[in-house]
C-alpha cells in the first residue's frame, strides 16, 4: 500500500494546498523552481517555536532568507527595518490576531509584500476575511508541508509583485 | 285550604329541610369555611319552612320572623366572606337586620288587629330588606361567574338563580295580596319554590353528570392546549410559562406560579414582581387563597404548582381544584422530559464544542509531526536507511490517517453548528467520480480493480465539487478498506429522470442488516470480527449522507453479508427536464493503476441488491 500521497478526504476548497490559489500547478514543478535558490527574504510571523524552526530549516534549505518573529509587533519592527519579499503570517499571535496585523500593514505600508495566511483554523468565514484584507493565500498549516508551501513561494511573490504593478 | 295545596306545601318544606340538611352535613364534613355561612342560611330557611306547617302561635311567628331575616342576613355574611363588604355597608346591613326584626315582632304582636294595608307594609319592609340581604349578592355572583371556568360560573348562576327565585315568589306572594290566595296559584308558587331547592343543591354539590357537561366545551378547547404545552413547549420555560397559564385559567384564578425543588419561582402569572413570593406562598393569612399541587421532578425532588385563588375560588373550584393536580402530574412529565431533551441538547453541544476545539487544537501537532515527516522522508535532515526510510514512510501514512481525522471532525462540528457553507457549481459529475476515482487510487491492493463506468453524456449536476468528490472518494476508499480479500470495486455513474446516482459496489465483507441502521450515525461503526482491525472514525458516511443531503441527495446502501454491498449517492441532475439519460452503452474508464475492466455494468450492484 502506498503510503506516500496525503489522502484528505475531507478536503473541501477552503485552504487546501489542491486549490491553492486558483493555479492548480503540480507542487513538484514550483519545489524544482524554488530550488534555484533565489534572494528571496520570508519573513515569518509565527509565535509557535516548532513550526517556526521547522519552516526555517526547510525554507533556508531551499536558499531563501528567513526572518522569524513571534509577535505581531516584532513582525513590524522587521518591516519597517527591512523589506522581506513575502510574509509568511500566523493567525493566533500573542499580542494580537494576524487580522489586525495585516489590517494596519495595509493602512502603515500600501506597498507592502505579499501576505500569506497560515493558520489552524480553516473556517469558510476566516478564509473570506484573510482573502477580503488582501492575503495572496489563506492555507491551513495541518493540510501542508513546508516543502509544499516551499515551492509555492516564488509564485505567491509573482503574483504579489504583479498586483502590485496593476494597483 | 285543599288537600293538595297542604301536599305542595309540606313537600316543598321538606325539600327546604333536607337540602338543608345535606349543605349542612357536607359542611360538617369538610368543614369548608365559606359554606358554613351558607348552610346557616339554609338551615334557616328550612327551619321557617318546616315550622310554618305547625299551628300558629305568636311566638313561633316571631322565632319564624327572625329566622327568615336571618337566612337572608346569613347570604350577606357568606358574600362578605370572599369580597368583604365596607364598613358602613356593613353597619348599614346590620341596622336594616335590627329594624326590620322589630318589624317583623311588631307585625305579629301590634298589628294583628290593624288595616290589612298596614299589614302588607310590615311584610313588605321584611321582605325588601331579606331582597336586599340576598339579592346584593346574587348579582355580584351573576357577574363574577363571567369571568370564570365553566363549573364555576354554572354553579354561581344557579346560586344566583335559586335566590332570585325565592325572591320573585315572595314578592309576587305580598304584592299579589288575596289575588293569589286560590289553590292554583298557591300550588304553582309552592312547586317554584320547591324547584329551587334542586337549583341550590346543584350549585353547592353538583354530581358529576352535570359539572361533565359543564366543561365540555372548556375540555375541548383545553386538550390541544395540553398536548401542545406537553409535546411541543421546546424548553422549561417556555413550558413552565404555559403550564401556570393554563392553571389559572382552570381555577379560574387571578395568578399562579410554578416554583422548582428549591423553591425559586421558575415562571409566574399575574403576580406583581415587586412581590415576594413567599409572601403569597407561606403561612400567612392568605393561605386558604393558596392552591398547591406538587410536582414530582424526579431526582430533583418535589416543586410546586401554585394558583392564587379568585375571590370564589375556594369554594366554587373545588372541582378544579382536584383537576389541578391531575394536570400538575402531566406539567411533572412535560417538565421531566423538557428538561432531559434540554440536557441531552446541551451534552450535544458540548459535544460538537469539544469536537471542534480538540481538533483545532489538534492542528498544531500534526502540522509540526506532518512536516517533519515529509522532510525526513525527503532526505531534508539528512539521508535515511532502508528500515528509516520505511519508518518514515509508515508514519507519514498514519500521520495522514490522524489528519483525516481531525479535518472530519471539524466538518462534522461544523455541520452540527449549521457553519457549514456549501459552494454550489456546474458541474460534471462524471469529472467528479473520475477524480475522486484518482484520490484513493494509491490505497488499492494489487488484489483490487477500481473500475470507473460512466455514461457517454455529461451528468450535469449544480453542487459542491470538492465536496461531493470527497463523498466519492470516501465510499470508495470503504470499499477497499472493507473488502480485504481485494475484489473488484465498481463506480458506476448515471442519470436518469432527473437523479444522478453514483453507485460504488465491491465484493467485500458486507453488512449484516440489522447493523444497518447505525451506519449513518455520527460514530457510528459496524465492529465485526473481521472489521474491528480496521481503522475509521465512524464519521465518514455520516458525513456523507448529510452532505449529500444539504445538496438535495442522498446515500443509501444495499449489501449482502459475505458477499458484498453498493453505496449509492444520489443527487438531482440540474436542469432535470433537459437531463434525459441516453440509454447507449456506457463508456467504460480504468483507473489509474487499476486492472482490467469489462464486467458488464450494473452486474455487481444486481449481485450485492440479491
């Protein structure tokens, strides 16, 4: 029996990596890509240590830069200071939701790269809201592997620079 | 003097008499507060009836006199018992008793030997006053018994009508004068008199009979009002509400009030909030206002059913009042079940609370053990051995299992929460089947064939794709994982008068029919010897069923114990009227990796239907 593939049953079109964006390119070919290892700066906004360090080191394999912060004041010290290419963002943060960190990115940094939800909690309701506040992508961490999310990067940095571009 | 008048008139003196002395007996029985006035009255009344019939003498007409003004007196005080008279009335009632006594002694004494005319004015003064005695509260019992349950307005309105009679005869008997001194219109006012005697002991100690058909009407309106407040009163309240409701309107009460087994009111009527309770139901002068009945709230012990009387409660619901505690043993049983429906609801909510919160939290691990899998499995933290990579391979396999578990879990929480949002397209749903079809690919045996058979026409369905796929997928990955001798595993899609039905069928272990039932239940799994090994959360065809059934389907199941079952989903086709099936030859599609097809279709589902 193969063992291999994730078998999700119940995996209905909310935040699931098989309908990641609205592109349903095979993973496989954006990991090859991403391994060209580009300058790309991921800054993190993540309060949970074991999948902060775990993404750092499947990411930082890959060749990009990672920045880790554990609270949502801490991510905007990071913005303000440098400018990532990509921001990778909790929900549940400590001091407060990644909603209103990306609520006041939008209205303290227009320009700012593209966000990435990554949260527990896939709900149709959270989903629309991430999406209604501009987040390239809303994924639930449990239905992806960091090598998935990985290879999507490039994309979801091309995708922001050109929305960026048409706005 | 004739013969019959002396019968009428000692048959109707001995009617006064014994109706006198049944109320009296009644009211040494139970001793009811009220009536006691009332039997006094009677007695009385019995008392000038019966010794009128002896020979006269001047001092038995004054004892008769002043007996008769004291039965009439005697209906004021009974009155002045429920709505107590003012004081000056009060006063006014007892001069008019002393004045129109030394009347009456006058009449019989001093005015034997006068004018007739003055004659009829002393009787006409003593008869107004007993009008006055009787009639004030006639009346007001006439108009009180509008507002009250039918057997106790019959019974006021044949209080009212019996005195009422008395009053008409002894009136009709002064003012008619010699007019009504013939046989005839003494017999006629006799036997008027005598059938009041009926009238009164009906309103005191109706039979059964009567007070039945007196309430008829009441109890047809009453019943769908029972069944409703018992069957369909959704939570305590709102059936503790109705219940007290529905007491005072059969007392015929001006309030009420259910108190729990701790004494806390739980719902009340008419009772002022300001007003404390245990004022109305503690000892105080009132309690004889008071009617209780308890309720028996199982473990939690006894509460109350309480009413506050209406002014004529006590004495004309005594009906009512044993009705009451009929009706408060059913308000015990409604309450009872309300409130274990109400438990059930809340563990069922806690239920989907945990479920929902246990798998959330859930997320986290398995994001961190999943990831870390996948990379060891990758050769990200360095390369692996044979025995390694196998280790990681299994534990990346059951690390999806666990997953798969948890995101049923939520959609089963979110279902039960009603959070559950459907995304409806256009859609074909042989393109479905052919997916899910490729989703458990990887799961089946080289033992197993998954066979696709779909029709040549598209199946055009207006649903939610991913997760009917997901319903697909998830009966067939049942049929692999529940026949573990391999086999052959049909999908099988079709459409016709406007139903598409995908039937998945295999040749497995199949279900015992009794066990059938509980399939679809959240949890709820068929354990067998030859199923317990196998690993399922028993939510996968719950879920199924009730999402095909959000999307206007449904799933239902055939199946042969030993030989095999067919899962059948089925959805309405959109837009059914242009959805004719095409009876041609299906075209048949291997899946990936599966073996050869070529099975006649339908076959397999005939086999498990046998």
């Amino acid at each position: 029996m193969a063992a291999g593939p994730a078998l999700l049953y119940w995996f209905p079109d909310e935040a699931g990596p098989a309908t990641a964006g609205r592109s349903r390119t095979p993973y496989l070919g954006h990991q090859v890509l991403a391994r060209r290892g580009s300058a790309i700066h991921v800054l993190m906004i993540e309060d949970d240590a074991a999948i902060a360090e775990m993404y750092r080191l499947q990411l930082e394999h890959d060749g990009y830069t990672v920045t880790v912060a554990t609270t949502g004041e801490l991510g905007f010290s990071t913005l303000s200071g440098s400018t990532p290419n990509i921001v990778l963002l909790d929900l549940l943060l400590p001091d407060q939701s990644g909603f209103e960190v990306l609520a006041s990115l939008n209205a303290r940094l227009p320009n700012h790269p593209p966000v990435v939800i990554l949260s527990n909690y896939g709900e149709p309701s959270m989903i629309d809201k991430g999406r209604a506040l501009g987040a390239v992508e809303y994924l639930v961490k449990s239905r992806v592997t960091p090598a998935e999310i990985s290879g999507q990067i490039p994309v979801w940095v091309e995708r922001g620079r050109r929305g960026r571009q048409e706005s | 003097m004739t013969p019959a008048v002396t019968l009428v008139q000692d048959l109707t003196a001995a009617g006064f008499v014994a109706l006198a002395l049944a109320i009296a007996y009644r009211w040494y029985r139970e001793r009811g507060h009220a009536q006691g006035k009332l039997a006094a009255s009677l007695l009385a009344l019995a008392f000038v009836a019966g010794f009128s019939r002896l020979p006269p003498s001047a001092f038995l007409s004054v004892v008769l006199v002043i007996a008769f003004m004291l039965s009439g007196f005697f209906v004021l005080l009974f009155r002045n018992d429920f709505v107590p008279l003012s004081r000056r009335v009060y006063l006014a009632a007892y001069v008019l008793l002393g004045v129109s006594i030394v009347v009456g002694v006058l009449d019989v004494v001093a005015l034997q030997h006068a004018s007739p005319l003055l004659m009829s004015a002393a009787a006409f003064v003593l008869i107004t006053a007993w009008a006055i005695f009787t009639g004030e509260p006639i009346v007001r019992f006439w108009l009180a018994s509008n507002s009250l349950p039918a057997v106790q307005k019959a019974r006021m309105r044949f209080l009212s009508l019996g005195f009422a009679v008395l009053i008409a005869i002894l009136f009709v008997d002064v003012l008619g004068g010699s007019a009504l001194q013939s046989p005839a219109a003494l017999i006629i006012t006799q036997l008027l008199a005598l059938a009041v005697v009926p009238l009164i002991f009906v309103s005191l100690a109706p039979p059964a009979l009567l007070r039945r058909i007196w309430r008829m009407g009441e109890e047809n309106a009453l019943r769908p009002a029972m069944q409703d407040l018992l069957i369909f009163s959704s939570n305590q309240q709102e059936l503790a509400d109705r219940a007290v409701f529905w007491a005072v309107r059969l007392l015929g009460a001006t309030a009420g009030f259910i108190a729990d087994a701790k004494g806390n009111v739980i719902a009340s009527v008419g009772i002022d909030a300001d007003r404390p309770v245990a004022s109305i139901s503690g000892q105080g002068d009132e309690t004889h206002q008071v009617v209780r009945a308890p309720l028996h709230l199982g473990d939690e012990g006894h509460g109350t059913l309480a009413v506050v009387g209406g002014r004529f409660t006590p004495l004309f619901g005594t009906d009512e009042i044993s009705q009451l505690r009929a009706y408060a043993n059913s308000v015990s049983a409604g309450l009872q079940r309300v409130r274990v429906t109400e438990r059930m609801a809340a563990i069922e909510k806690n239920k989907s609370q945990f479920l929902n919160l246990a798998s959330h939290e859930l997320r986290g691990p398995v994001t961190v053990i999943r990831g870390y899998v996948s990379m060891l499995e990758g050769g990200l933290l360095g390369n692996l051995n044979e025995r390694g990579r196998k280790a990681a391979g299994v534990m990346a396999a059951k690390v999806s299992e666990m997953n798969e578990l948890i995101e049923e879990m939520i959609e089963a929480a979110r279902l039960e929460e009603g959070g559950l949002t459907l995304r409806p397209v256009d859609a074909d749903l042989r393109e479905i089947a052919r997916s899910a079809v490729a989703t458990v690919a990887p799961l089946a045996d080289s033992h197993h064939r998954v066979v696709l058979d779909l029709p040549e026409r598209r199946v055009r369905v207006r649903l939610d794709p991913d997760r009917t796929r997901t319903i697909i997928a998830n009966l067939l990955s049942n049929a692999i994982k529940y026949s573990p001798g391999g086999g052959e595993i049909t999908c099988q899609v079709r459409a016709r008068a406007g139903v598409a039905r995908v039937a998945v069928t295999d040749q497995g272990l199949g279900i015992a029919r009794d066990a059938l039932p509980i399939l679809f239940t959240r949890f709820g799994r068929v354990i067998t010897p030859q199923t317990e090994h196998l690993q399922g959360t028993g939510l996968g065809l719950f879920l199924g069923r009730q999402l095909a059934r959000l999307q206007g389907g449904d799933i239902t199941v055939a199946s042969v114990e030993g030989e095999g079952s067919t899962f059948t989903l089925q959805l309405p086709v959109a837009g059914a009227a242009e959805a004719a099936p095409p009876p041609s030859s299906p075209a048949k599609a291997e899946s990936d990796g599966a073996g050869a097809a070529g099975q006649p279709s339908g076959a397999p589902q005939a086999r498990a239907q046998r």
